[in-house]
C-alpha cells in the first residue's frame, strides 16, 4: 500500500532545479550584444538622474527607488547595454529557480507525489524560463521593472514558505516583508504580494495565514499611502482615471486578459505595441460576456481553491498579478506582454503538472520535448529583432500596420541609419494613419530640412536627402 504524499514544506534546491537558470544563461546569451530601444533612451540613456549614484541619491524621494539604483549602479559600471542585458539575464535565471522550488513545494501541499511535484516544479520553471513572452522583460532593457519587481516577490514569498516551519521563523517573516518593501520600490504592481500569498498557502489554516500576513498588510497599507504622498504618482493616478472610466476599462480589459492568455499560446505572435481595442459602449455584448466569464472563472477558482488545488491556484495566479494592470485603473496602453512574467507561472505549472502525469509514457519525453524546443526556438527567434532599433520597429511595425508610433519610430530608426527615403515615408505613414500625432509631423519638418535631432550628420554626410 502506498504511503499518503508528505505533507512538509520542503524548499531545498537540488542541483537538477538548477537546469533552468542554465538554460537561461545559454538561450539569451546571443542577445547581450542588442542595442537599446525605445523607452530605454527616455529612462536610461537620456535621464541624467540614474547616470550616477550620486545623481539618483538627490532625485530621492521619487518613483521606483530601487529600479532607477539599478540603472545608475549599472552605468557606473559603464555605458554599453550589455551590461543591462547581462543583469536582465541573471534577474530571470534566478527568478526560473526560485519558480522552480516554490511550486515543487506547492505541489507536495496539493498532494503531488514527491516524484511528480518535482517533475511538474521542474518543467514550470523551464517553460517559464524559455517562453518568448518573457523577452520583453529580460531583453528589453527596460523590463527590468517587471523581471527585477518579480524576482523580489518570488523571493519574498521563498522566505514566507521559510518560515512557516522553521524555528527563525520570525527572521524569515522579516525577510519576508524587506523583499515585499524592495519589490514595490522596484514597481508598484507588487502591493498585491500578501494576497498572492495567501493563495499560496491556501492549503493552510485560513486563521493562521491571516495572522501571520497581517505584517504585510499593514505595509501594504504604509507603502500605499507613502506613494500617494508622492507628486509624481498622484498625478500619474489622475492621468490614469482621465484616460478611460472604470466602467470602460473593465470591458476594455476583458478583451486585454484574453490577448494576454492567448499570448501564451500563440509564441510566434510577440508584439512590443500591440493595438488592442478601447471598448467604450456597455453595448458591447462580446466584452460583456467575456466580464461575465473571467468573473466566473475567479470565483470558480476560488470556490475550488483545496479541492482542486492544481487548477484555481494557476486561474487565481493569473488573474491576481494581472489585477493591478488589467482590471479596474486604466493604462494608456492597453496591455503588453512583460504583464505576463508573474502571471504565467500559474498556467505554466497547470501545463506542466498535466504534460507530466500525461498516461502515455512512452510518449511523454518527446511531447514535453518538443515543447521547450519550440520555446526555445520562437524565444532566440524573438530575442533576434533587438539587436537593432531597425530590426524591432520594422518587426512591431509588421504585426501593427495601423500604429502610428510604431510607424514614427521606425521613420527614426531609418533616418538614424542615414535611409533617409525610408524615413520619410514612414513619417508620412505615421501621419496618414493619426491626424493628432504631432510627433510624426514635427518629424517629418525637420527631416526634410535636415535637422531631425538624433542624426549624426557627419555619419550621413555621404546620404544626402533628396
């Protein structure tokens, strides 16, 4: 008779859950060369307050502290991007191990076998690792406030898991709340950490966890009012509630998580500035409907959080962390795929935990192979259109043939180049498709009369413009 699968809170890391932070390293190793694009000029190349340490300290206090001390510890180790990207890279292939040896630790909670809670645990952390989607938070230099924000709070909930069992327990309930204090200087969308933990241990007695996360309420609580207090995030909050009603948001945002989830899927489809849909009328029966569902999906989830632990904590994992940017506060842009870094983990293990205890041995290898090689393939593949701003904006510009701002910045990658004709006409593009885009027709001015600022002109002296 076999015995009932242990119970205990295992969190050692065996050298096997190491397999994905080297896969990490070998798979983005081709992209550190990449160049810098888009906001990467706006909040790192161009922003003197993190081109030193001592120019961050007197920018203090100010928004995500702690993500624009990376940016300035990084450029006094120099300017060249693969310095960023080299930090990118080792922020994921810890965040893969920490995946890894948290849900080998859930999966024992749920009832997983000692063998097939490190299995499922182990293929999560891989599929993690190496889906495309993640590129826009590792190689996209400026994703870092997605990768860095989340590698704290998979760390910050590994020293709750800590100490739940272990004699210093109160030690690592400390640690607990400094990763939660340093996640949330690094991007404000981990104040929703204490409610991801108590869906972690959901397991647990709802009582013990609810006193025992009571510290991380209160600094949630603290943080919150910290940041309000803050000029820049007040008006930031203004700018957010002007953009869209909440009523809006809600049917927009519908649509938003379903783009996002079939982004998992779809690992060819990596798009930088997606276009999706603002839904203004509450005639829209579709995004209704989809409002319907995702409400029903939650709920569901939540009603069958212990009897089918496996399945609503990856519903509930993915609806949680994308709460904070898909669901009632309004963004500018609708969604993008760095969203996606936290909240896949919960689908991820789903997969991983069906494709592991898939009855069919024998072909269980090859299909759990084919996956990561293809994973792996459409990620090199993804990580390919940033070595050049050329290649990303023709690439965004491609999948989004009606975005203007894919359009104008293309227009000036082209004329950064010395293209000078290609320029001008995706500067015309960009008009043609907004009236309102005053950018591309500024742009358009000065390229014509030679001053388009950007352009090195002693580089171009041999394109002239014609």
């Amino acid at each position: 008779m076999r015995s009932a699968p242990s119970l205990r809170t295992d969190t050692n890391i065996p050298w096997l859950a190491l397999l994905p932070a080297l896969a990490v390293v070998v798979l983005w190793w081709p992209s550190l060369c990449a160049s810098f694009q888009f906001d990467d000029w706006n909040v790192i190349v161009n922003e003197p307050r993190v081109h030193s340490l001592a120019a961050w300290w007197q920018s203090m206090p100010g928004i995500r502290p702690l993500l624009k001390l990376s940016y300035a510890s990084n450029l006094t180790l120099g300017s060249d991007p693969i310095g960023f990207r080299i930090v990118n890279v080792l922020i994921h292939a810890l965040s893969a191990t920490l995946v890894g040896s948290l849900l080998r630790t859930r999966g024992l909670r749920a009832g997983l076998s000692e063998s097939s809670a490190s299995q499922a645990a182990l293929l999560a952390a891989l599929l993690f690792a190496l889906h495309p989607v993640q590129t826009e938070a590792v190689t996209y230099i400026s994703g870092r406030s997605s990768s860095l924000a989340a590698c704290l709070c998979l760390l910050s909930v590994y020293c709750w898991v800590r100490s739940e069992d272990s004699k210093r327990g109160s030690a690592w309930l400390a640690s607990c709340c400094a990763c939660f204090a340093l996640a949330v200087a690094t991007k404000e969308t981990a104040l929703v950490l204490p409610l991801a933990l108590l869906l972690y241990s959901a397991d647990r007695p709802w009582s013990q966890t609810l006193k025992r996360v009571t510290p991380l309420l209160v600094l949630m609580a603290v943080m919150l009012v910290a940041a309000l207090s803050l000029p820049t995030y007040r008006r930031l909050l203004a700018v957010s509630l002007d953009t869209r009603t909440i009523g809006e948001n809600l049917l927009t945002q519908s649509r938003a998580l379903l783009y996002l989830a079939g982004q998992l899927i779809r690992i060819t489809n990596g798009n930088a500035d997606p276009q999706l849909p603002v839904i203004s009328s509450p005639a829209d029966w579709l995004s209704a409907l989809l409002c319907v569902a995702w409400a029903i999906i939650g709920v569901g989830a939540l009603l069958n959080v212990r009897t089918r632990p496996v399945g609503a904590f990856a519903a509930l994992w993915f609806l949680l962390w994308l709460a904070p940017t898909n669901s009632l506060l309004p963004r500018l842009d609708v969604a993008n795929d760095r969203q996606l870094y936290l909240a896949m983990i919960g689908p991820a293990w789903w997969l991983a935990v069906q494709l592991t205890s898939w009855p069919r041995a024998v072909l269980r290898p090859m299909l759990i192979a084919v996956v990561l090689v293809a994973l792996s393939w459409a990620t090199y593949q993804r990580n390919q259109i940033y070595q050049t701003e050329i290649a990303f904006w023709e690439d965004t510009a491609a999948r989004n043939p009606d975005n203007a701002r894919a359009a104008n910045n293309l227009g000036m990658a082209y004329a950064i180049e010395c293209r000078f004709q290609d320029a001008e006409t995706e500067f015309e593009r960009a008009v043609a498709l907004s009236a309102d885009d005053y950018y591309s027709r500024i742009n358009l001015i000065l390229l014509r009369k030679g001053l388009l600022p950007g352009v090195d002109r002693k580089r171009c002296r041999h394109a002239t413009y014609n």
